[in-house]
C-alpha cells in the first residue's frame, strides 16, 4: 500500500502502483473526466504513471496553469499527426508550448499558406474525435535515433545525437505518428476539446542558428474551453485597433528605418514630447524622493563590463569595437558599471547612505531582426535606471520604499493591477550562496512584513542578484513586464567600493537596481495600447485644436488658442477651408483629447462648444471656465509627492 497525500491534507491509502486517473476516478468521476496529469511530489507525470511510494498527489486539470501547457503542447503534437498525414514528405521538428498557445516547426519544399490552415484545422478535428490514446515508451539512444532516420524524420535523430548521455529518451504515440517528447501529455487526443485555432506561418532557423535551414513554423493558439478561445480571439481583434505601431502613424508620433538604423525609434515632434514629458515626471518624482540625477558616457571600455560579468553572459548582444591603440570600447548595454564608477568618486560615509543615484541611460543591446517589435522590443532604448547604495540595515527598508514609489508611480498612469515575481538565484550566476540567501531574504522579507502578494520566479534572477518584477495588467487584460528591483552584493564586491562605517572601518555597501518604467520607449508603447491612443491630457502632445465653423471666425479661433497656450496647453486652430464634421473626423483618428468649436454665437458670448475625444456629446462653456477646467485636468500627477 502507499499513502497518497492530496491538496486539502487528507490521505488516501491505496495499492502499489496506482496511477493518477486511479486517484482522480476514486476522488469523483467529474475530476477522473476532467483529469489531463498528475503532480507527484512537485514532479509533473502522465496521468497513467505508476506510483510506488508515499507521495503528495495533485491531479492537474485545464483549469491549472500547469494542465493548459500540457494541453497546449498535446495539441502541438495533434497538428504534426494532421501535417504528416496531410502532406507525408514533410518532416518535423519541434513543437513546444508557449504563451496563449503553441507553434511547430516543419521542414518543407513547398510553403505553408494560411489557406492551408482550415485543411489542417479539419484534420485536427478529425484526430481529436477519434480521441487516439497518448501512449510513453522509453528506448535506448542507438535505438532511438535508428528509429526516427528509419521514418526519415532526420531531425529528430539530430536532437537525440546531441542530448546527454544521462538524458531519458521518451516518445510519445498517438494513432501511427510517434514523437520525440520529455512529456508529460494529455491521455488521448480526445482530451484537447476544439478549442483552438491556427494563427499565423512564419520563417525560422533551425536550431536558431541562421547558417542552418530555414524551416517553416505554424503558430496557433488553444484553451481549455471555446469560451476562453472566444475571449482570447476578441482580445486580439482589440488589440489590433489599440497596435501601438498603428497609432504611432496615425498619431504621428515616430517611425522606424530598419534599412539604416533597425530597432532604434525616429521620434517626432509629437512622439518626443511625450517622451520628454514620461521624463520629466520621473524626474520630479525622483527629486522629491531624494534622488541625485548623473549622466555617464555612452562609450567606455570593454573592461568594465568584463569586470562585472556582463561580457560573460551577454557579450555576444553587445556593440564593441577596437580603436587604433588597440583598446577594446564598448556602447553601453547597461549602465551599472557607470553608477559604480560615479559612487567611487570620493570617500563615502554611513552618514553619506543610502545614495540615491538616478540616470535616463540610453543604452544599445543587440536583438535579431525577427524579434524586434515596434517601441516594445528594440535595439537602442533609454532606461529610467537607478543605483542605490546602502548598508546592509538598510536594504529591507530601502526595497520597500523602492515598492511604495513603484505602485504609486503606475496608479498616476492608469495601472492598478499589478503583479511581482520574486525571482530567484539562476544556475549561472556570481556570488556565494550566502550572499544570495541574504539577497533573497531581503526581498522576501519586504515583500510579507507588508502585505504585498507574490508569486517565486524560480531560478529567474539576475546573474548578480536576485529581483522583484512588476508586471502590469492593460485596459484589455494583457500583462507586460516594467519594473524591476534587484539586490546586489556581487558588483560592489566585483568593483571595490566601500564606505566608511560608524567604527572608522571600510564596509561594503548593498547596490539595488531600480527601474521604474523598465524602457522609456517600452513603457510609452504600452500606455499608447492601454489607452488606446486616447492619453490623458497631462500626457498628450497636443491638448487641444480650436476649429471655427467659417473662416470669419478664424481670429476668435487665434484668440481662444493663444489664451489656451499663454495657460501653458498645447493648443493649435484649424482654420482649413473644410466642413466642421470632417475635421472633428480628422482630428479624432489623431487622438487629439479636446475639439474647441467656435462660431458666431461663441465669438458672441465669450464661450466655445467643446467636444472630448471617443464623446458625441458636446458642451458650452464659458471660455475662462474652459482654459481654467483644463489646465487643472493637463497638471502633472503626483508632483508633490
């Protein structure tokens, strides 16, 4: 007999060798139908895998994060079997699940198509209803891949040939298509549901390696329910409208040259004000926390980042060159080293801690073409990063003050749904254990002393310290990653700066990273898709068009709008020979936030009709009232804190 512990603490004793649908059956019949796989002891397992020993038992369903992925991978390998019995000559490859869904790669001398897809989405169907048990077998390497190059499925022999000698090689069989796979899956392909649906084709290198062949890869995305599915499709549709790239034209706030400069932004004149203004809010919200603003250079020596073992891991996505006297320089991927170098100027004392050193540090990395992504993801960017040196006293309560500026900061952008990762020590990184158990403590402890929820990122931590992510929740659920925090006593370490403690003695300070807004250029693409290009006033790079209904009008229009201006708004007239629906039309696709109407009866009475983007109500006010009520509305959030 072995006893099976369950979630809610009660035990089940039951025979040797029970598998997880015996368990779930023996729970109730719903679960043991709903079942897709099995936690034993913190180990994901096929829902038929014996059990043996004592063990804590979770049964995973498609309402588990865990259980989606499973489904979402089963999938993948439902739509290979529908390629290959579609088209035998194709050969695939490999096929993971990932966010919203899952993609397969496929080697192939002819094109995939989208008009392909309902064909392959047919055949899908097809297997799903035959409902064709999942099955695992393991097989000796040798075995193995004289399997696979016997099918002439020459890529998966490859993946085996390069796998350690240590590693299990599992396949997994459904109907006549075997995969290699780690597992776990679902127990038959009728346990997927019909909630999916095929999304897009695209290129991809083999392996990721551009000298290798270019295969071809489907994209699709699944759900544990049609409803989900329904949900996700909506989402995307708006999504599309709010595409931030989309609103970047129509708005005309900036564009991009991928022929002469790929991944860096041409701001324009509308973009750059708002990215001015992200800029200067910051800046008044770091001065009235104690902030000192620096500014260190783009170029410096290779050295620095060797010395802080970002060359290591990251040298490859760095832009570096050698001079004529042989020295190695390197633009800035980070600007850690630089707050270093600021910090050593000079003796610092514990009088002198914590030291809060700020900097909006452009920075270069390297991304691959196929990965950039308008503003979100580019090759140049500027980071709102700060450096804080403390003692190690006051590192618990700096992390919390740190917190308490971060939720405050996107409560003023129209984010209240936040969400922080703790994530922890990676397999690679600098430092002793000790350093990262204090390290770890520190966020840990600021986090629960005051009632902050939080999720462990397992082994996702900076190579020098372990960091608190902030991931944010738009208008239409999706969630981006912004901010972070990271605590750090490697690079002090690395770097040799210290301050002078109360006892006359050099110590070693603790240096927290901080950004806010993670990238200037990511956090300004977010909110334009957020906000659906509708910014708030404060924010937007034109405030208000003033339009006279005739051009005999056109002087009190002038007059409204230099009032507006001498009140410190953007506001600009225009006084186009148009009709007055065409240009509310006009100036509503450019997200402008205010239309002032202006006609005899307004130039009349000292007044202006007002019309608000995304409204078709309209409103006559008093033209002081008007400059009055929005100057307060165009005030800067949270500039006294």
């Amino acid at each position: 007999m072995v006893a099976i512990k369950l979630p809610d603490g009660s035990v089940m004793n039951m025979e040797s060798g029970v598998s997880g649908y015996d368990i779930a059956a023996k729970i109730s019949s719903g679960l043991a139908q709903a079942a897709l796989a099995v936690k034993v002891n913190d180990k994901l397992q096929d829902l038929t895998t014996p059990i043996t020993t004592d063990a804590t038992v979770t049964i995973i369903t498609g309402k588990d994060k865990e259980g989606l992925a499973i489904l979402r991978h089963s999938c993948s390998h439902v739509m290979a079997e529908a390629v290959k019995e579609l088209w035998k000559d194709v050969q695939v490859t490999i096929g993971p699940a990932i966010e919203n869904g899952f993609y397969y790669d496929f080697s192939r001398k002819e094109p995939f198509t989208t008009e392909d897809f309902e064909k392959i989405e047919a055949k899908m169907h097809e297997i799903v209803k035959r409902d064709e048990k999942i099955t695992r077998k393991v097989l000796p390497r040798d075995e193995a891949i004289k399997f696979f190059n016997d099918l002439g499925e020459h890529y998966k022999a490859e993946i085996i040939q390069d796998l350690p000698e240590s590693e299990t090689i599992s396949l997994y069989t459904q109907g006549n298509f075997t995969d290699l796979c780690r597992g776990p899956h679902v127990p038959s392909t009728g346990k997927i549901g019909n909630a999916f649906k095929l999304m897009k084709v695209a290129g991809a290198y083999w392996r990721g390696d551009s000298t290798k062949e270019m295969l071809q890869r489907i994209y699709a995305t699944a759900w544990n329910t049609k409803k989900e599915l329904d949900e996700y499709l909506k989402m995307l549709e708006e999504a599309a409208k709010r595409d931030h790239r989309k609103l970047g034209r129509e708005m005309d706030l900036f564009h991009f040259e991928p022929d002469y400069a790929p991944g860096a932004v041409f701001w324009h004149d509308k973009g750059y004000k708002i990215y001015r203004k992200l800029i200067e809010y910051m800046r008044k919200r770091q001065e009235n926390n104690g902030y000192i603003e620096v500014s260190t250079p783009r170029v410096m020596d290779r050295c620095l980042w060797e010395t802080s073992g970002h060359w290591e891991k990251y040298g490859a996505h760095n832009y570096s060159g050698q001079t004529e006297d042989k020295k190695w320089f390197c633009i800035k991927p980070m600007n850690c080293p630089g707050g270093l170098l600021i910090y050593k100027q000079g003796i610092k004392s514990y009088r002198d801690l914590p030291l809060k050193i700020a900097e909006f540090g452009k920075v270069n990395r390297y991304e691959a073409s196929g990965s950039l992504m308008g503003l979100m993801r580019v090759r140049e960017f500027t980071q709102d990063d700060a450096h804080i040196f403390c003692t190690p006293e006051q590192m618990e309560d700096e992390c919390i003050t740190t917190l308490k500026l971060i939720f405050d900061i996107y409560k003023d952008f129209g984010f209240d749904k936040v969400k922080i990762y703790l994530s922890t020590r990676p397999e690679k990184r600098i430092g002793s254990d000790e350093i990262w158990d204090i390290c770890e403590k520190a966020l840990a402890n600021a986090l629960t002393k005051h009632g902050y929820e939080f999720e462990i990122n397992e082994g996702e931590g900076a190579f020098y310290g372990p960091k608190l992510e902030f991931i944010l929740k738009d208008a239409i659920g999706r969630e981006w990653q912004c901010g972070t925090i990271q605590v750090d006593m490697n690079l002090p370490q690395r770097f040799d700066i210290s301050y002078i403690g109360e006892d006359g003695e050099k110590h070693q300070p603790v240096m927290l990273h901080r950004a806010l807004f993670g990238s200037i250029e990511r956090f300004l693409g977010i909110l334009i898709e957020h906000h659906a290009g509708k910014l708030p006033l404060w924010l937007s790079p034109e405030q208000v068009v003033v339009c006279p209904i005739v051009s005999e009008m056109n002087d009190y229009a002038e007059e409204v709008a230099a009032k507006l201006r001498a009140a410190g708004l953007y506001a600009k007239t225009d006084l186009r020979n148009e009709k007055i629906n065409y240009k509310i039309r006009e100036h509503s696709v450019a997200k402008i936030p205010v239309i002032a109407v202006v006609g005899a009866k307004e130039k009349e009475n000292g007044t202006v009709t007002v019309r608000r983007l995304g409204s078709e109500k309209q409103e006559l006010m008093a033209l002081d009232d008007f400059i009055a009520a929005l100057k307060k509305e165009a005030t800067m959030p949270s500039q006294d804190r």
